[in-house]
C-alpha cells in the first residue's frame, strides 16, 4: 500500500532553493519518464566518519591503499536500508534500474506523475540563460518519501 504525502517526513539535508535566473517554468508532463538517484546511508555512521577523518588529514604519514571492496566494506549501505528503498519504489510503481552498496545509491525510474505522488513534491521543467533543467519543489512530503530513522 503506497503512504500518501502526510505519511511523509523530509529527510534532512534533502532540501533544495528553487533555481535562481528562472526565464520560463511548467509543470513536467506527468507521462514524462523520470530518473532519480537516492543516496543511502553509510552502515555504519562511526565506521564512515572515523575512515573519512583519518583520509582528510593533512601531513599525516603515508597513507595506506584501501582498495575499492575494503572501502565498501567501510562505508557503504547496509543492505537492510537498500532493500526498505526498493520495497519503496514498488510500492509507489518505481523501477529499481540500479542498487550500489558500495556508492550507497539507488537509481529509480518512473513516470512524473509517480514520482511526484512517491516523493511529495511537485517536478517544474525550467528554462534559464544557461538551459533547460528540471526541478522539484517540496509539497507536503518535505521533499522526501523515506525518513532518516532506522
């Protein structure tokens, strides 16, 4: 059963300003397809501050290779949070196109008109000097159809 937008709660730090220079603005066709990357979490916020830390000190000793499955290992999405995503998206009528724990992402494809019910937000196609982009603008959902919670 989809949650509808009151059931929704933003996700800190999901926020977005309206673009700024906007010449022209409409709403997306709703038929329009619509892809989305959603960032996960890290497993382990400790883990990924404590990696993340050590690799952004300056004039420390020589730093050690950590290779790509090590680092994963380290900072990557739990699978848990991946598959509540996922079970997300179907509900709402979302395409799961790709699942990256390790670059803690999920690309969801769907129509306009679904992302917008999913996603508690209203999507513009706008027109400025420099093109034309889309946009979302929060509704009621605050801009974010998952809550930060575990």
């Amino acid at each position: 059963m989809a949650r509808s937008p009151k059931d929704q709660q933003a996700v800190p730090g999901s926020a977005r300003t309206p673009m700024r220079g906007v010449l022209h603005s409409s709403p997306v066709p709703a038929g329009a397809t619509v892809d989305v990357t959603v960032r996960l979490r890290p497993a382990s916020e400790a883990k990924a501050k404590q990696v993340y830390a050590k690799r952004s000190v300056r004039g420390a000793s020589p730093r050690k290779r950590v290779d790509r499955d090590a680092l994963a290992a380290l900072v990557g999405a739990s699978p848990q949070d991946a598959r509540a995503v996922e079970s997300f998206a179907h509900e709402a009528g979302l395409t799961v196109v790709e699942v990256s724990l390790p670059r803690r992402s999920i690309v969801l494809r769907g129509t306009a008109a679904a992302m917008q019910t999913a996603f508690g937000v209203t999507l513009q196609s706008v027109e400025t000097a420099a093109g034309t982009f889309r946009q979302r603008i929060s509704g009621a959902g605050g801009g974010g159809g998952f809550t930060s919670g575990g």
